[in-house]
C-alpha cells in the first residue's frame, strides 16, 4: 500500500491510524511498544519516530510505502 504524505513527514503512530491499520493512537503505542512494527527492515519501537518520504513501514503483515504528494 501507499501512503501519500502532504507534509515532510509524519509521526509513526499517526501513520498506524492514518493507513487504518490500528483503530486509535492507544493500539499503535502498544504494538510499536511491542515490536509489531518495522521500519526500513529495523524494528522501531518509538511511536514518535519521523516517517518521511521513501520509508518502509511494515505491520501486521502489511507493507506502507511512503511517498510524497
């Protein structure tokens, strides 16, 4: 899947929601703290962490690829 951003980056929880992956910013913190997410191959567990064009989010058995309006 695709995710287009509109700003320079987004927050990795914020991203969680904004794919409809996760139901609310509660589940993303859980399973980022948990180790369910990855980015660009690396296990991230900081929900603030900054996602910015060309990264790779995976979850759950879904892939985001990041890009740019």
């Amino acid at each position: 899947m695709e995710f287009y951003l509109k700003d320079d980056f987004i927050k990795l929880g914020q991203l969680l929601k904004a794919a409809n992956l996760v139901e609310n910013g509660a589940d993303a913190k859980f399973e980022i703290q948990d180790g369910k997410v990855f980015v660009n191959g690396e296990v991230e567990y900081q929900r603030g962490k900054k996602i910015y064009k060309d990264d790779i989010v995976k979850y759950n058995g879904q892939e985001i690829v990041v890009k740019k309006i």
